[in-house]
C-alpha cells in the first residue's frame, strides 16, 4: 500500500468504527460494540506501523521533498481571494506524524481494551451508554488522527476543535451527575477561551501569507522575519493561547482537573496520553515559526517551567488519586513545553512518547483501584491494597517509577534532557525543572504508599479487594512494559534512534557537555523524593498531619488550588453575567421604553382623531403614505439644492 | 430539459413549458396552493396536513429543478456569475402606446414589471426556503390543532411570498414580496401564537413595518433616477434592477444622496436582520411564534434583510455602502456579543435562541461588509447555515414544549436520559451554531472573520475594505460566547439529574416520550445537511462565488476606486486648481474621470500563483504601518496600474 492510500485509511477505519457503532448500537447489540471499536483502532495502529516502515524507508534525499507535499484528498472551501487556492483537506506525513500517530493509536488500542472491563459492572453486564462509550473513544481517536495528519492549519483547527468535543462528550459520560456535566462544560468553554487566540493567529497567518498550507507557511517564514519579526512573534504567541488552553498550561489549567468526572479511560486516553498533548504537538509542529522569535520561545519556555512547578505544588495536597494524576499530567506537560521553549524539540516529543504510556498506566491503574474500591478514589479512604490487588499495584508501580524518574525507566530519560536542555538555556528554569523533579517524586510515592502500603483499609461497603479481570490487567502489563522500555528508543541522549528518526522535521539541541552528571543529578533527586515519601508516610505517618496543622494556610491554598478557580468566578464569569443581565435588561426596558415613547406621540395625537378613524390599519396606511410624501418632497427640494 | 414523463410529441411539451416558466411556477405553486388549502372544508384536518405537505413538497421539487436549470443554462456551470432563468412580463405601462406611436419615437414613462431571475446568491437562499418550509408543515402536524386550515394556508402563502423575494428581478416587486411576508405571518402570530401572542405580533408588524416604510421612500426615489439610464425606447422610469445598479456605477447619484438611500434602506433591511439596536421585536416574536413560524422567522424572513443589504444595499449604493462600513460593522460586534450575553442569561430557552440569532447575524453583517470575497461568501454561507441550524433548534425546543408545556431551563433538566434521540439532535444543531468544524457553521464563520481580517489588505481584484485585524479580533470573541450560551443550554436542559415540570409529560398530546418518526423526518434532512454542508460546502461555494463577485463585489470594487482617485484628485485640486466639474458633468457617465467599467480589473490568476503571494506577503507589512486608508491600498503597485488606466481613459 502507497503511503497516500495508508495515511487516508488511518482516520477513517476508527471514524467508520465510530459509525457502525451507532448503528449496531440502535439495533441492540450494544453489548458487543467494543469489537469495532477494536477492530477500527487496531487496524488503524497496524496501518500506522506500515506507515512507519515505509516514512523510515524514504531515503535522505527525497525526505524533504516528500514531507513538504501533502496528500491532497480533496478539496474543501475557499476564500477565492485572487492568488490563494482551496483550503484543503489535505494531510501530510513525516516523522512527527508517524511518531505522534503510533503514540495516540497504541495507547487508545490499550484503552479500548481495557474499557471492556472498565465499563461493566461486578456481573458484567455492560453499563448504561456502553455503546456510546465506545462509538465517542473512535470519534476521538479519528479527530486526533485527523489533528496530528492534517497538513494546514484549517485541519489542525478540525482536529483541535474535534478533540475539544470529544473530551467534551466523554467527560459529561455520567451526565445526570451534575458535576460532570458542570466539568465537561467548563473543560469546553475553557478551551474556547484558547481557541480564540488560536484561531486570531490562523488568521494572522493568513493575513501575511495568504495560505494555510503548512508547507508554504514554514518556508517562508522566514521572509516574513525579516521584513516584520514583530508579527512572526505575535503569530507564534497566538498560536502559543491554544496550546495553553489545550494542554493545560497557567493560566488555563483549571479545566483538567475537574475533567477527571470522565470514566478513567477517558482520563487515562484522552485527558493524559493524548489530547492534552496537542499543544505540544503543535508547538513542534510549528517550530520553524516559534524558532524565528526568541520571545516567543522564552514565553513558551517560562509557562512551561513555572506551570510545571505550580502544578506539582498543588498535587501534594489533593486526595483524590485521579485528580494528582492530573495535576501530575499539568505538570508534566509544562516540562514539555519547557523543553519546547528552550529548543530541545525533539526532547519534547520524547517526553510526550514516554509520558503517553506510563501517565496512561497509572491512570489505569488508579481505574482498577477506583473499580475495586465500588468507585472510591480518595486516598484517605482506603490503603495498604497491595496484597489484595497485587497485578494493579506492580504495574502501579512501575508507573510511578517511570512519572518519579527513577533511574533508567523511560520517564528518566527523558526528563533528563530537557532538564538539562534547560540548564544549558536558561539556569533558573534548569533549577525549576530539578525541584520539580523532586516534588514530582515525592508526591507520585506519597500517593503509591499511601494507597498501598501500610495496613489494609478498605472504604465502607467493600468487602475485600478484587484484582480486576483479564480485559484490564493485560493492558496494564502491556503498558508497564513501555513504561520501561520506552525510553531506550531515546538513549543515548540526543543521539538516539528517536531523535534521528524525528531529525529532519523537528529540531532539538543537544549539549554534549554535563550529560552525566546531569543525570547522576536528577536521579539523585528522584531517589530523595521517594526516600521523604517513604520516611514521611510509612516511617512517620504523624509527620504529613503535623505538617498541614502546622501551616494551614499554605496546605488550604494547595488543597484549594491557589483559589484559581474562585478567582475567576468572581473577575470574568461573575462580571460577564452581570454584564448579560445589564444587557437584557437595557432591551426590555430602555430599548423598548423609548419606543413605546415614541409610540406614545401618535397615540396622544390619535385619540384626538379617534371620531374618525378606528380602524388601526387603515391609520397606519395613512400615516404612512403622508410620511412617504413629506419624506419625498423633502428629498426632492434637498436634492435640488445641492 | 425534457422532463421525465413529458411526452416528447412535437412543439412544445409540457416539460419544456414547465422549465422555462420554472421560477414563475415556483413562486404561484404554494400562493395557488394555499387558495386550494383555503377551499377545503376546515373539517377534514388529515388532508389539509396532507395536501399542503404535498404543495410545499412540490414547490421543493421546483426549486430543485429551478437550480438545475440554473446551473444548465449558465455558460461554464455558472463562472460568469450572470443571472439566468428570466422571465418577464408587464404590469403597468403609463401611458400605454399604440405600436404606432411607439415607432414615431413616443416612449411610456413608466413600466412597471414582474421579473424574476436567479443567480449564484439567490438560489441558495431558493433552496433553503424550499427545504425549511415542507419541514415546518410537518413539524406543525401534532402542535397546530386550532383553525388548522388557515394555519395552513397562511404558511403557504408566506411560502410563495419568500420566494418571490429571492426571485425578484424589479425593486418594487422585490418591495412587495418583501412586504407581504409580514402578513400571513403577523396572522401566524397573532393566532396560533403564545400568551403574549397578541402583543408581540403587533410590535412585529409595526416595528417592520415603521423600517421599510423609508425603504419604500428609497425604492421610489431609485426607480425615479432610473430615467438617467432609459435605454431608447424603454420606459423613462423602471425598476428593473439590472438598469438601477447602473445608477450609481455612473455617478449619478452623489454621495450625499447615497448616504441618504443607504440609510433608507438600511431602516427596513437592518429591522430585519436584526442589527443592534433594532433587534428588540426579535426576542419577543420568536418566543411568541408557534414553533413553525419561529422557524421559519429565524430561517428565511431574517435573511430578508441581509439579502437586502447584499442585493440592493451594497451593489446599487456601494459608494455610500463603503462609508458606513465602519458604522456597520460596530453595530455588529455589539450586537454579536450583546445578543450572545444577552442569550446566555435567558430562562427561556426559546428566547435564549431567539437571540442567538441577534448574535449570530452580526456575523453575518460584519462579513458583508468587509467587502472581501471571503467576507462576502461567508456571510452568504452564514445565511444558508444560520437559517438550518437555527430553524432545527426552534424546531427541537417546540418538540421539548409539546411534551412538557415548558420552555423555562429552571423547570427542566437531564432530559438526556429519557429522550436520547432529541439529544442527539439538540447538541447536532447546537455543535453547528458553536462552529464546530466539520459541521456547517464552521465554514462560514471562518471566512467570514478572514473576511474581516484581511479587509484592509488590497488584492488585485480589488482595493482594500474599511475593517481589519481589531474588528475580526472583537468579533471573535463570539466564538467565546455562542458556545457559552449554547452549552449553557444543552446543560441545563440535556443533562444533570431529570427534572419535569409539575404536571410531568403531556400524555394527551399523542407524543412518545421521545422523538416520534414524524419528528425525527423533520430534523434528519437538517442535520445530514448540517454534515454536508461542513464537508463538502465546495459546489455551494462554486455556485456563490461567481455570482457574489459579479453582481456585488464588484461594484463595489468600482466604487472604492473612484473613491480613491476622487480622493486623490482632491488632494492635487488644491495644488493646480481646475475648473469645477459641475452636477451635469458628474452624471454624464463613463466619461468621468476615474470610472472604471466593471470588467476591468478581474485578472484570473492561478489559483496558486506564487509570484503574487511573495508579493501579497509584502503588500500588508507595508500595510500595517498604514493599514487602513484606501488611498494607500490604491498606490500599491498590484493596484494602482488598473487605477490609472482607468483614470486615464
């Protein structure tokens, strides 16, 4: 098969998937939808192994060439301004796409499987909405194929937009849980609020390129930096307010936590491994614009670097198990951009690779403690569940690890050499990336020990802990395995079969100099975190309560997350409503009042003629024809004058 | 086009008659229909349903064939943009000639016409009329059961009077299909309406009305310049349009007295759209309407207006269309984010849509008056996508009312749970007013926020516009709001725990719990629409664009570079004063200094021709130190050489 005919089936196998399973599902047989569901993903993940073979193949030479011509499809709307085309669908195949492609079609292969467990009760019988699970999880896997192929910005929008409403319908899965509802909503809206500047740098794109295309836009870019370096800045910061909505970052991050309403395979695919990922996707995938503008990188590279830092903060005080997950991913996302911002591209993407598979492993793993637990996730409810669910806890662990950066798993390297890229690019961010690194160890191993270490304790209703079935566990080993070797595609540092692969699309730094004791550094740090962890809640359990009783103030803003989202109840969404009542207010009553005002004058001189005319129409075909003819000869004599 | 089943005898058949009197047809079916309607006894309820579904049906089948033919009869599948399908006849000749004295040189002084013609912008906006309709008779089978027959027939005749507003080829026919719209449906209103029926059916009529009585000033004040432009032989005064977009192209009307037309028209088109602050009938006559005429008021009687700007407005008076542009436009982005915020705070559903429409409109406006061929597409897009998706949400909250007898979000909620098939539907049709991409909404609202964007840059085709970067920006925060209010909704009425009203659901009405088939039969044509429209909008754009360019763009274009080399002429004046041109001068026509006549400047380039990009990559960083005066849109070099030669001339 050509590499056209592969990269155009990629999408359209999990976007068929989704269709039949609508109408299997109207037709009864919801209880088996989950086989299309694999069927459509799994095809699709074996085509995105061929198309890797084949992009691999293409030799050096043609590589440029190949990459820069996009798979035309067919042709979509124009603006048929003279000199521009049809906007496209188009798609285009590189190394990023392939690396992105495998990454979003193994991990969402993991997740459908694992679903088929997740999403039944102790008997087994499937849960209300089964279908509808499964048919949103293919829309979602299309949409995110189509965001990471698309080859113009109109697509990368489609897609964008398209993952946006995916998450949107998974989260609001339960949606008589008013909660749910309430999140999936907000994660929608917050997400708009990037969009918009998303879409004002598309447009700004267009405005000076007059294309969208992306091969056209990166090549000359560069002329457009000479001429004007200004708007390249502002184009890439704009384009930078969609990938803070997306992925997260300060100060739009307050939607992903709450989006952990959705069924934990949802959380684990979507709202970790993948879809908040697209910003860094797109970031790298634009870096030939944010390359040009030192600004724009520094900005990149400073929301990464203190979200980072914010969001680990705040996953020391949660409980629930879920939500540190999230603000783990935040975290862990704003390394990446880090990393983006300070030109180890490429390390980025590595850090995405890795953190898809052990970030979805542990979500999964807290999925099987959560369905375990009759849906209990706090982690003050239950603890010491390694014996009752020994596969959960292994795989849980080896997670945790690889989140924790402990030596040699996947996670380690990765997070190294952005770490270290940062410390060649600018110290202070290196500095922040480290103490990062540390509290990520340490809230990572508060949550492993506390949720299975110690003595067993089990939340009310529960009567001993369950493994889970088959259907959950095998994916959990599958993706344990990637938690640990993934890395190695990476090793060594820079050099490795990842970077080079990615080489001629996406551009990293590397600094040879302090790699290892770069290393030796950050895995020291790991280690400290999981040794406090340790020390702090199996040696010392007194220790975390003394802690928070000692500073209530501090832990109450951890636990409340800064108040961010108080804050913006009260300064945008408060004042806004306000601001719409003001405005249906001033139609009902000024707009209106004035023009029952001005009604008033024909009625009070009406009731003066009322002994002649009572019909209304009549009297309004009078006042009319008399009103045409003043207007008219006023017209004429103000005509005549001029 | 032999029709099938037309006998292919000799001489004329009936298929041939039928399509070369297509557009005529169109318009008579359903106003003869809803005489046929009228004439059956008002007891047998069945068939009138029956027979005027078949009558709307019909007339769909009609404007199929019309567009069929349409895109037949156009030269190279409609590129030229030209009109097609005349038809015309007389209505008034005064004074009415023997043939004799018409050959010894005596001509009528006025003729009034009936003549109808489609283009690219107008058969669209056919169609979807065509569609809305048969779907809202339908939709109106289980809530109308009072006075069904007039009901009925009434809506028919709004029908056929839509139609002829697209149809119309003469300012006053146009005038008086325009008008005739508020009658069946002031009646609609007034009859089958809500508790405050009576009262929002009269500040309907009036509001409209009190608007379009200055557009009837203006109508007659163009038909009587019409003289300037009296072919030899044709009547001196004539309200054929294709003689009155001649007027101002010709310079006979200054623009002090374009200012003053503009604005004349702009009283009745901008009650219609509704443009902020004229908007205030809106809110109330959607929430009053029954659910079929709220559909069709958001669907098609909306489009009335923007139809309005765009095929009289801004192609007969572009001078004075370029200088309110800027006025416009901020009316606009008020009204779009004033309508949104408005929309977000409402209890009642019906009139959260009701003024989502004030919002979405604003789009709308904004994209025609960007005078940009994306602005220009995407508000005509926006018209044909606003009147499905937003007539489908009327068409859903009516089928939630029949069931509860409640529109109030307070007294309803997760009614996902019991009606699936509604919320399929629901969010389908919310996702397109959002903009999802990939459904319709999207594309259109894209172009149009290009439109606005670029509308400073100047293209070969033409100079620039008067908004840019800081419009399309505040415009854009509609895309914000409208999925603020819109999920608001689906919130609140779809999700969160079930909540009935009181009394619960009506089981008198003869409605499942969920959607009934009949239902569904109204809402899936929309909804696969919705779906095409955002995947494949490529032959819709084809059949828009030719004619958008030809019969508005344009025309516009022309009037923004006289403007500018009377601008230019202006500032040498001082300098070397010449002798004044007097009024006479100024009328004379294509002899005036800096007219350029239409055909000149449309070089057909590539579509991908890289040469201009490098170029137009240039063009709007030199632009941005000086983004918005036309004078330097006219100086640029990919410009100024069309300029001058016309100057020249």
């Amino acid at each position: 098969m050509t590499i056209e005919l592969i990269s155009i089936l990629i999408p359209l196998l999990p976007l068929a998937g989704a269709a039949l399973i609508g109408v299997v599902g109207l037709r009864g047989l919801r209880d088996r939808s989950h086989w299309l569901a694999i069927l459509g993903v799994g095809a699709a993940l074996v085509l995105a192994v061929l198309l890797y073979e084949q992009v691999q193949a293409i030799p050096e030479s043609e590589q440029a060439a190949r990459y820069s011509t996009p798979i035309v499809v067919y042709e979509w709307f124009r603006a048929a301004e003279p000199g521009t085309g049809w906007f496209n669908v188009e798609l285009r195949v590189d190394p990023l796409t392939c690396v992105m492609l495998l990454t979003v079609l193994s991990v969402s292969l993991l997740v459908v499987i694992y679903s088929v467990g997740y999403m039944r009760d102790h008997h087994g019988h499937a849960e209300r909405g089964y279908e509808r699970f499964f048919a949103f999880l293919c829309l979602f896997v299309f949409s995110m194929c189509m965001l990471v192929l698309g080859g113009n910005f109109v697509l990368l929008y489609l897609g964008w937009e398209l993952v946006g409403l995916c998450s949107y319908l998974l989260i609001g899965f339960y949606y008589q849980r008013p909660s749910a509802a309430e999140a999936a909503k907000k994660a929608f809206l917050v997400n708009r609020v990037g969009d918009f500047g998303f879409g004002l740098g598309i447009l700004l794109i267009y405005y000076h390129f007059g294309r969208l295309d992306y091969a056209y836009v990166f090549e000359h870019v560069g002329e457009l930096m000479k001429i004007s370096p200004n708007q390249v800045t502002i184009i890439a910061l704009l384009l930078f307010c969609g990938a803070v909505g997306k992925s997260a970052q300060l100060p739009l991050h307050v939607w992903l936590p709450d989006a952990m309403e959705g069924p934990t395979p949802v959380s684990a695919l979507i709202h970790a491994a993948t879809m908040v990922t697209a910003g860094v996707y797109m970031v790298a995938r634009c870096g030939a614009i944010f390359a040009e503008s030192a600004l724009a990188m520094a900005v990149v590279a400073l929301v990464g670097g203190l979200t980072a830092l914010f969001a680990a903060t705040i996953a020391l005080a949660q409980y629930d198990m879920k939500r540190i997950l999230a603000y783990s991913t935040i975290s862990q996302l704003g390394y990446m951009f880090l990393g983006l911002g300070v030109g180890a591209m490429s390390s980025a993407i590595f850090h995405l690779f890795t953190h898809a598979y052990f970030k979805a492993l542990l979500f999964l793993g807290a999925g099987s403690v959560m369905h375990a637990m009759a849906g209990e996730i706090d982690i003050r409810r239950f603890g010491g569940l390694r014996r009752g669910l020994p596969w959960t806890y292994r795989t849980f662990l080896i997670g945790s690890l690889a989140l924790a950066g402990f030596p040699l798993l996947s996670g380690f390297w990765s997070k190294d050499e952005i770490i270290h890229a940062a410390f060649a690019e600018a110290p202070p961010l290196g500095v922040l990336a480290l103490l990062t690194a540390l509290l990520t160890a340490f809230y990572t191993f508060r949550m492993v020990f506390r949720a299975f270490h110690g003595d067993e304790k089990l939340p009310e209703g529960v009567e001993h802990a369950h493994e889970s079935g088959t259907w959950m566990v095998a994916p959990l080993c599958v993706l344990s395995i990637g938690a640990i070797a993934a890395g190695f595609v990476g090793v060594p540092a820079g050099h490795g079969t990842f970077h080079h692969f990615l080489s001629p699309v996406v551009h990293g730094v590397h600094h040879e100099e302090g790699g290892l004791e770069m290393m030796i550094v950050s895995g020291t740090l790991a280690l400290i975190g999981i040794g406090a962890a340790w020390f702090v809640y199996v040696r010392r359990r007194d220790l975390a309560v003394r802690a928070a009783a000692a500073m209530p103030h501090v832990f109450d803003a951890l636990n409340r997350k800064y108040y961010v989202d108080e804050l913006y109840d009260a300064l945008v969404v408060g004042p806004l409503r306000r601001l719409g009542r003001f405005c249906y207010g001033w139609d009902t009553y000024a707009i209106n009042g004035l023009l029952w005002l001005i009604a008033a004058v024909p009625r009070a001189v009406g009731y003066g003629l009322t002994t002649f005319q009572r019909g209304a129409l009549q009297g309004y075909a009078m006042g009319m024809t008399i009103g045409l003819l003043l207007l008219m000869c006023w017209m004429l004599w103000a005509n005549g004058r001029t | 086009m032999p029709l099938p089943g037309a006998g292919a005898a000799s001489g004329l058949t009936m298929g041939d008659w039928i399509a070369e009197h297509v557009l005529t047809l169109l318009i008579l079916t359903p106003i003869v229909g809803a005489g046929l309607v009228a004439l059956l006894p008002s007891a047998a309820e069945a068939s009138i349903r029956r027979v005027s579904l078949s009558i709307a049906t019909a007339t769909l089948l009609l404007a199929i064939l019309a567009s069929g033919r349409f895109l037949q009869q156009q030269p190279l599948f409609g590129v030229a943009g030209e009109t097609a399908l005349h038809e015309r006849a007389d209505w008034l000749v005064w004074p009415d000639y023997t043939e004799e004295q018409t050959e010894s040189g005596a001509r009528p002084w006025l003729r009034l016409q009936y003549s109808v013609a489609v283009d690219g912008i107008s058969v669209p906006l056919i169609l979807l009329t065509a569609l809305l309709t048969p779907l809202a008779i339908l939709a109106s089978f289980s809530g109308i059961r009072q006075r069904v027959k007039e009901y009925y027939a009434l809506l028919l005749l709004l029908h056929g009077a839509m139609l002829g507003v697209f149809c119309a080829r003469d300012l006053l026919l146009f005038y008086v299909f325009f008008e005739f719209t508020l009658v069946p449906l002031y009646f609609i209103i007034a009859i089958w309406g809500g508790s405050e029926r009576r009262r929002a059916a009269n500040m309907f009529f009036i509001y409209t009305l009190a608007g379009s009585v200055f557009t009837f000033a203006g109508v007659l004040y163009l038909g009587w310049m019409s003289f300037t432009h009296a072919p030899t032989g044709e009547a001196m005064v004539s309200f054929d349009m294709d003689r009155l977009y001649l007027l101002a192209a010709d310079g006979v009307l200054s623009p002090a007295v374009q200012g003053w037309l503009f604005l004349a028209f702009f009283a009745g088109f901008a009650i219609k759209v509704p443009i902020f602050p004229l908007h205030t009938w809106l809110p109330l006559a959607h929430t009053e309407a029954p659910t079929a005429g709220s559909a069709i008021l958001a669907g098609v009687l909306l489009k009335l207006g923007t139809y309005g700007f765009l095929r009289i407005s801004l192609p007969m008076l572009p001078e004075a269309s370029l200088s309110f542009a800027p006025w416009i436009a901020w009316l606009a982005i008020v009204g779009i984010i004033y309508g949104a915020l408005a929309a977000w705070v409402q209890r009642d559903v019906k009139k959260l849509v009701a003024y989502s429409s004030v919002s979405h409109l604003g789009f709308c406006m904004l994209g025609m008056f960007s005078m940009k061929m994306a602005g220009l597409t995407g508000a005509l897009l926006y018209m044909v996508n606003h009147g499905l998706s937003t007539a489908a949400l009327f068409f859903v909250v009516g089928m939630i009312y029949e069931r509860y007898h409640t529109r109030r979000v307070d007294e309803l909620g997760g009614l996902a749970r019991k009606m699936p098939v509604m919320t399929f539907f629901l969010i389908v049709f919310a996702l397109a007013s959002v903009g999802l991409p990939g459904l319709n909404g999207f594309i259109s609202e894209f172009l149009v926020l290009l439109g606005t964007f670029t509308s400073d840059q100047a293209t070969p085709d033409g100079p620039a516009g008067s908004l840019g970067i800081t419009y399309a920006a505040f415009a854009a925060t509609g895309i914000i709001l409208s999925a603020v209010y819109l999920l608001f909704m689906c919130r609140a009425v779809l999700f969160g725990p079930e909540k009935e009203p009181v009394h619960g659901f009506d089981r008198h009405s003869g409605l499942t719990q969920d959607l009934t088939r009949n239902e569904v039969a109204v809402l899936a044509p929309i909804a696969v629409l919705c779906l095409v429209l955002g995947v494949a909008p490529k032959p819709l754009i084809e059949m828009m664009q030719p004619a958008l360019k030809q019969q508005t763009l344009s025309r516009l274009s022309a009037a923004a570079l006289v403007r500018a080399s009377a601008e230019k002429e202006r500032s040498l004046a001082w300098r070397s004063p010449e002798p004044n041109r007097d009024r006479e001068g100024a009328a004379s026509g294509p002899q005036k200094a800096g007219y350029v006549p239409v055909q000149r400047f449309a070089p057909n380039r590539s579509s991908r021709d890289p040469s201009w990009q490098i170029r137009s990559m240039a063009a709007p960083l030199r632009d941005r130190t000086d983004p918005r005066s036309v004078s330097a849109g006219v100086e640029r070099d990919n410009v100024h050489p069309i300029a001058s030669k016309g100057a020249s001339r």
